[in-house]
C-alpha cells in the first residue's frame, strides 16, 4: 500500500517462464508503481528468475561459456488474444546498480552479445487453427572464473 496505491490493483499480463523451477508470481516481490500523467506505468519490481535450463558449453570446462534459454509466454491465451513483442528492438535492457553483486563471481555475462532474444512460434492447435501461441525466447550467456579451477 501507500501513496501510489495497491500494486494489486494493477493488471498483470498472463505471462510465465515456460520452463521454470519457480513461477514468476513467486519470484518477484511486490514493489511501488509509478503512473505518468499520460496512463503509462513503471513497475520495476526486484526479484530472481529461476529457469530449468538445459545449460550448452559444458564440455570445455572450467573455461566455459554457458548458455541457458529462458522461455516467456501465455499460459492460458493463444496469439489471438496477446502477442508478445520484442520491446525496444532488443527485447531487454541490461543494468544494475554499482553495488550490486559480489566482490567475486563465479559466472558473469560474456562481453559480446550476452543476450539474445528471439521471437518464436508455435503452430496452432488442430481444433483451433488461427490461434498459434508466440513467446520470447532469451538466450542468456555466461562465462565461468576458470581462475579457481586452475593451477
């Protein structure tokens, strides 16, 4: 609560990670709104995704780049009732705060291109065929700190 309102009182697309270990409900805590004059809102909303993922680069470890696909889309509405599209051109934006993290990582985004995201989709069902099921595919890259593996 509090001067903005209930963020409960905001509606939320139906939105999830395809192939989670934690849905996205549960992930993110609730955090304050902001609404321009206009109706346009802003609700950055700190939490962790944690996908299932089916990591690709293993086989050269400890110098390894890993990449693991993060699937969003409608659990319950096909293309015909949203779309998801890639905002800003990208699809994502990447930032933080200078304090945030560690003073060591074992993993950090690789340098060049560290995402990824791709528009893909799914062929209707055969008892409905104009409905086809879009979702963002993000391939998010990371590199280990081979310096603790070798000597």
């Amino acid at each position: 609560g509090g001067a903005g309102g209930e963020t409960s009182e905001i509606w939320t697309p139906d939105i999830e990670l395809w192939n989670l270990e934690e849905g996205l409900k549960g992930s993110f805590d609730d955090a304050y709104a902001v609404v321009q004059h206009d109706g346009s809102v802003f609700w950055s909303r700190p939490g962790h995704l944690r996908p299932a993922c089916k990591f690709y680069g293993l086989d050269n470890f400890p110098f390894d780049q890993l990449t693991c696909t993060m699937e969003f889309g409608s659990w319950g509405y096909s293309g015909k009732y949203m779309r998801l599209v890639k905002g800003g051109g990208t699809g994502y934006s990447m930032g933080g705060s200078e304090t945030a993290g560690e003073s060591f990582n074992e993993f950090s985004f690789v340098e060049d291109d560290p995402v990824q995201c791709i528009e893909h989709l799914y062929p209707a069902f055969i008892n409905s065929p104009e409905e086809d099921w879009p979702v963002l595919m993000y391939n998010v890259t990371i590199a280990r700190s081979w310096q603790p593996y070798v000597r």
